[in-house]
C-alpha cells in the first residue's frame, strides 16, 4: 500500500536504483503483502462460485 493506503499497482514504476536497502526492503514486504491480499481474493472468489455452482445445481443429477 502506498502513503494514502491505495494497493500499488503494477503500472506503478519506481527507480529501484534510488531507494535504501531499507527501502527495498519495505518495498518487498508491501509487494508480499499485496500478493497475499490477492491470493485471498482469489480464494474467496473461488468459494463463492462454488456456493453458487452448487445451489444451481442442487436438483440435477
């Protein structure tokens, strides 16, 4: 997440040359995290269509 709490996109370019080791660092841990949010999304998309796949298809053989 940046400054205002919006996810870093992947379109956000930043010089990777300017920043501290420290920085990187930081960068990483943020990029981890934002992996993991959407790693659970996906999850939980892939839970809800299975509940919906399921009631759809509860009368048929």
């Amino acid at each position: 997440m940046d400054e205002a709490g919006q996810p870093l996109g992947p379109t956000k370019a930043v010089d990777l040359d300017l920043l501290s080791v420290d920085e990187l660092k930081e960068r990483i841990e943020a990029l981890k995290a934002e992996i993991t949010a959407c790693e659970k999304a996906i999850e939980n998309k892939g839970d809800a269509k299975s509940a919906a796949d399921a009631m759809f298809n509860l009368g048929k053989s």
